[in-house]
C-alpha cells in the first residue's frame, strides 16, 4: 500500500460520506415542503453526485495503481 492508494481509499470513503449526507439532505428536504426543503433536496443531489464523482475516481485510480 503506497501513498497513491490511500489517497484514493480516503477519497472513496469521503464520496461515500458525501453520498450518505446528500440522501438525508433530499430525504429531510422532500419531508418539508417549504423553500429551505428543496434547497436541502438541491444540496443533497449536488453531494450525492460529488460522492458518486469521488467514488468513480477513487476505484478508477485504484484500479490503475494496481496494474
């Protein structure tokens, strides 16, 4: 395990973290139906994407730190 790989491990966990706290934001948003709902449901969609974002490069640069 070099350094490469475990900038992308906490990277991986990070989009993780980021994807976990986007759904709660939508799920908190879409439960009250007023301005500051879809502003949280907004954030919460930007997260999720971010840790999706985070994930695919973290598996793709593990991916090619392994070969």
């Amino acid at each position: 395990m070099n350094m490469h790989a475990w900038a992308f491990i906490t990277l991986g966990l990070l989009g993780l973290c980021l994807m976990v706290v986007g759904i709660y934001q939508i799920v908190a948003g879409l439960t009250n139906f007023i301005a500051l709902g879809f502003l949280n449901a907004g954030f919460g969609l930007i997260a999720v994407a971010v840790g999706i974002a985070f994930l695919m490069v973290a598996v793709n640069g593990g991916a090619a730190g392994r070969r």
